[in-house]
C-alpha cells in the first residue's frame, strides 16, 4: 500500500493507529464465515469433512514473484523438486534449457550468480526511452507521428516527475523519523528495549520524548518495539526506493541480467536462484497457498497436497513483461497446472508477448490467478497489467483468457468495512474476493509476519484452486474458475467503497460474482459437478463428505 504522511507527527500517529486497530485471530483466513463471524474460506471446515483415506493428486503451483525461500521450516517439504535435474552439476540434465534448475527458474539474475534487486517502473523506462529522443525538442517542429509520441513521453514525464517529487518529500520526513529512532535506540543503549526501558530513558530533547510517548503506547496497546521498529525502517526504504530506483530514469539494471533485452523471443537466460536477494514478498505467498499443514510449526497453507514452484519474476519495481511472459512459459512446460500472479502494473507496452504465454497456458490447461491490485480503484482495461483481455491493434480487444481468475482483497470483517480499502475492484474485471488484510505468513529465514493486499488474496483463492485440481484431477481450468465463481458465498450487504472514505455500494457491484471464496462450498459443487460427468476422473463423491457442521443461528 502507498503511505502518505505530511508531518512526522502524521507519520507516527499514523503508524500507531495501524498497530492498535482490532486483531482478528492469526488463522483468520481459514475459520467458516456462517460460523466465525469472519469472511474466511472454511479450510478448517473442509479438511474436517475429507475423508482420511483417500488423497489427492500432488499439485504443482508456480508463485510467479520475488522469489521463495525453499529453505524455510514450513516450505521446505511442499517445494517442488525438478526429479529429472541433477542438482549443481553446471548441465542441463533434463534438457529443458535451464541449468539446475531443481526448485524453477530466476529471470532476474545471471549464470555468475548475479541478481537484480531493484528496478524502474514501467512508466520510468518507458520515459527514459523516450526522454533520448524527444528531451529539449520543439514539438511543432515534430512530425504528426512524432508529436502523438512525444505526447505520451510529455504524459510519462509528468507521471516520473509527481512520483519523484512525492517520493523526495516523503523520504525527507523518513529520514527524520529514522534519525529520531536512531537516537533512542543509541540513547537506550538497545534496538529492543523493554516497556520499562523506555519509561526510565530521561531526555531534554522533545523529538525523542515524542517519539518514546508512541512507542510505549503501542507496546502497552500489545505491540512490540521491534515491530514498530521496523515499519519506520520498511517505509523509509520504501521512499528511498522510489527515489533511487523506481523512479530513477538513469538507472536500468538489466545490464546485470545480460539478455537482449529487445529479442522477446529470448528464452533461455537467467539463473537458479529461485530465492533471490529479496524474497519476502513471495515467500509470503507461497506460504499462503501451501505451507505445511498439520506440523505445528508457524501456520498452515490453504492447501495440503501442493508443490511451490519458484519463478523469480519481480524486482522491488515494476515487473518486464519479457520476462512474465517466459514465467508462464517456464511453470507451464514444468508441469504447473495453478499459477499464483500477485503483481501488476499500469503500462504493459509489450503486451502481446504475455498475451502469448497467456494463451499457450490456456491451450494447455493451466489456471492464472491474478491478484487486482492495491490502488483502491475501479479496474478497466487500460490501468492495470497483465490482464486477461487479449490486445488487438494496441487497444484491449473483445476476446479474453477463459483460464483467467483475478481477485479483490477482504477485511476480517463481515460488516461494512469487509471490502479492504486498498483493493481494486470491477463488477466486469474483477471474478471474486477472498482475504487480504493482516495475513499472517512465511516470511524469509523462518520467520512470520502480517502482511495485507490483493497479493494476499490471490494465493488464497490458488490454495483453493490447487484442492480442486488435486480432488478433481480432471476438471479442466475452465471449469475449476467456474467452480470457484459458482460457489462463492454472495454478500448481500452494503460495504464502504474500496478508495473512499465512507461511500457505500453493494457488495455484489465489486466483482463478477458479488461473492467470497469458499474452498467447503467449492468442493461441495466439485463433487455435484464432476458427478454429472462420464468417465470423468476424480477423487472424491458427494458421499465422500463428512456431513458439514451446522451454523451458528
């Protein structure tokens, strides 16, 4: 989410007001909204209901992101494994044109080892290109083509400036606020001070007494320090991002990657490091779809017969789209049959190339999840990348991905407050809802955090996705979307508008279903499906089912 703040005051309260609002329970995501008072999936609810003998089929998922820690307590046992690849031998034994790649496959670093961290936005390369050719140019010396060009580098520029003007102003205030917290923590000779600590820290300077007063309210409001801590450092970095790399025209990392960046066509490049300098983000999500259930260790995933496969996607800055259209590729032609996007953009000049490997996941059977985004707007086909509408003559065309599921963010709140604010939403674009605030997760170096947005809910519904393709072997994605759609719970309720301060709208309006994902109504219909079908494979019967537990009146 984008943080604003016009004060360091602003900042601090902020941060505070955060840390204090009302908790929902950790497994929020899982509990049964008809009996737990949360719009959660009713894992809990189905996993009760599955018969003990019988089991699925093993899903691969790919997380098309950051990158994944394989190595992490609650993932390391549901990564997928590349069985015809000999691990760091330097050959591609499975001929598939990537080298040991054991876990999948980065395509964000190079054969030294060497990875991209940061990068641009896609409005940021694409002004930096057109900055060479048009930058101290008269425009009516221009030619008609050149002048509707130099009419979107004249819209990219204003774009690349707001954004660095806001990013510089912002990052100021951090630096502030971080030099403040630098100094308690030097005063209080700790970088994790007790509550007690900071009550007997005695200063003359009013800046530290201030910033002590915020913390010793959010600890005794049942924070921690270091939790605090590390929003002030997180969104400070973040600042200093946009500032140095996001939406930085002179700086372009591809060069460490080596490709020819041009050739769209270009496939094989890239490294192994499916883990990447970066992996929080993606981690996160992997954890969502398919930590492991049942070892008491951290939480449990959605679902509990899956394979994580990482393909390194996405820089901190705005993914290429070179490399998401060899992504899916790559998790296509290694047997992903769910594939997890929790990212997007607002220009995609290189659409056809994704459009492309959209289509070839379609022909061969594979479902896209796609997270909506986090701008609190109304989607169309023009502000947010990749998309399922497929180009035509550089305008969205009439014909789309039937394999294609995005989705809106949720509160754990059954009230008006249940659409998160920071989710996009579209009653055409956008299929359905599922849990997105305050998720608790796999994080990198085992550990966990609570981290929100539609990147969240996306693996959820993949989760979801992969029990059905794991029950259902033989649903195709088509119908599985159609499950996932058919099932979900409507909401008849009025909700407050995602981006708006109080404005109310049905529920229904946000999305194509107007429903919440419901992996025990999902399974129920798969089972009522499938039943209808001859010769069609599958796991479970609707007389598999344990009956359901009965609501709360």
């Amino acid at each position: 989410m984008k943080r604003k703040f016009c004060t360091i005051v602003a900042f601090l309260i902020g941060m505070m007001a955060s840390n204090l609002m009302a908790q929902a329970p950790q497994n929020w995501f899982h509990l049964d909204p008809s009996k737990d008072g949360v719009p959660g999936l009713a894992t809990e609810s189905i996993y009760k209901r599955l018969p003990k003998n019988k089991k699925g089929k093993p899903v691969i998922v790919a997380v098309l992101d950051s990158g994944v820690d394989y190595k992490h307590e609650d993932l390391k046992d549901v990564m997928w494994v590349n069985e015809d690849e000999i691990p760091n031998n330097g050959i591609d034994d499975d001929k598939n044109g990537y080298i040991d790649d054991i876990h999948g496959w980065s395509f964000l670093g190079n054969a030294k080892g060497e990875n991209v961290v940061h990068d641009n936005l896609e409005v940021t390369r694409l002004y930096a290109t057109l900055k060479k050719k048009f930058e101290g140019k008269d425009p009516a010396t221009l030619s008609k083509t050149d002048k509707a060009e130099y009419a979107k580098y004249e819209e990219y520029k204003a774009v690349v400036e707001k954004g660095r003007q806001g990013a510089e102003g912002n990052l100021k205030q951090l630096t502030m606020v971080k030099d403040m917290y630098d100094q308690l923590v030097k005063g209080l000779g700790t970088d994790n001070p007790s509550l007690n600590d900071l009550k007997k820290f005695k200063t003359t300077d009013q800046r530290l007494n201030g910033i002590k007063g915020i913390f010793i309210q959010g600890i005794e409001a049942g924070e921690t320090f270091k939790s605090m801590a590390g929003q002030i450092l997180e969104t400070y970095d973040h600042y200093y991002s946009q500032l140095n790399y996001n939406y930085n025209p002179d700086y372009d990392p591809r060069k460490i990657v080596g490709d020819n960046y041009a050739d769209l066509n270009e496939r094989f490049y890239g490294n192994n490091d499916v883990k990447g300098p970066d992996s929080k983000h993606g981690t996160h999500v992997a954890g969502i779809i398919g930590a492991k259930r049942g070892n008491n260790i951290g939480m449990d995933g959605v679902a509990d017969n899956v394979r994580i496969m990482s393909v390194r996607t996405v820089p901190d800055g705005d993914e290429r789209d070179k490399d998401v259209a060899n992504a899916i590729r790559y998790a296509v032609d290694n047997g992903a049959t769910v594939i997890n996007m929790s990212f997007g953009k607002g220009y995609s000049p290189n659409k056809p190339a994704v459009d492309a490997a959209v289509k070839y996941a379609m022909e061969k059977d594979v479902l896209l999840i796609h997270a909506a985004g986090n701008d609190g707007k109304n989607l169309d086909l023009t502000n947010n990348y990749p998309n399922d509408h497929f180009e035509k003559k550089g305008k969205p065309g009439k014909k789309s991905a039937t394999n294609w599921v995005e989705v809106g963010a949720l509160n754990a709140d059954m009230g008006e407050n249940m659409a998160a604010e920071f989710s996009n939403y579209n009653p055409e674009y956008v299929d359905v809802f599922a849990p997105g605030a305050e998720i608790y997760a796999t994080t990198p170096e085992n550990t966990y955090e609570n981290l929100q947005g539609t990147s969240m809910a996306a693996p959820m519904v993949a989760g979801v996705a992969a029990i059905l393709r794991s029950y259902f072997p033989d649903l195709t994605a088509d119908q599985v979307k159609e499950v996932l759609i058919a099932s979900s719970v409507k909401q008849n309720r009025k909700v407050i508008k995602p981006g708006t301060e109080d404005e109310k709208v049905d529920f229904s309006t946000l999305s194509k279903s107007g429903g919440i994902v419901n992996v025990e109504k999902a399974v129920e219909l798969a089972t009522k499906t499938v039943g209808k079908k001859k010769g069609v494979q599958r796991v479970l019967g609707a007389g598999d089912l344990a009956p359901a537990a009965k609501a709360i009146p």
